[in-house]
C-alpha cells in the first residue's frame, strides 16, 4: 500500500515539476502518454478506413460476379 502511494505521489510531483518547466520555458506541455494515446487512436481510425474500403471493393467484385453468373445462367 505504501508503495502505490509513493508511486503516485512521485508521479504527481513529476507532472507538477514538468509543468513549471514548461511554464518557465514558456512551452506547453504535453503529457507523452496522451500524445501517444492520440497518436495510436489516429492510426487506428486510419486503419478503419482503409480496412472499411477494402470491404467495399471485395462487395462490389462479388456482386459483379454474381451478376455475370446469372446472365450465363440466362444464356
């Protein structure tokens, strides 16, 4: 139990001493943990995207081969 509390404590003292820093060099400060988080959710969303036009293709080429074979059937 002790342990969890100095290590949360020593976590809030660092984020407290990164933003007096920044705040002294007149920066903003950025968190790495939210800016990798926001950077592993953009990657993801792109992913989606093309995963999402992928699937659109592949529908689109199945249901052209399904009409082909029911005008062969036809003939």
């Amino acid at each position: 139990m002790f342990a969890l509390q100095y290590d949360t404590l020593g976590w809030v003292v660092e984020i407290i001493s990164c933003l007096f820093v920044s705040q002294a060099r007149n920066v903003e400060y950025v968190d790495k943990e939210v800016e990798e988080w926001e950077k592993f959710q953009s990657e993801i969303k792109q992913e989606t995207e093309i995963s999402e036009q992928i699937a659109a293709e592949d529908d689109t080429d199945v249901t052209e081969e399904r009409h082909v074979q029911e005008i062969d059937e036809q003939l």
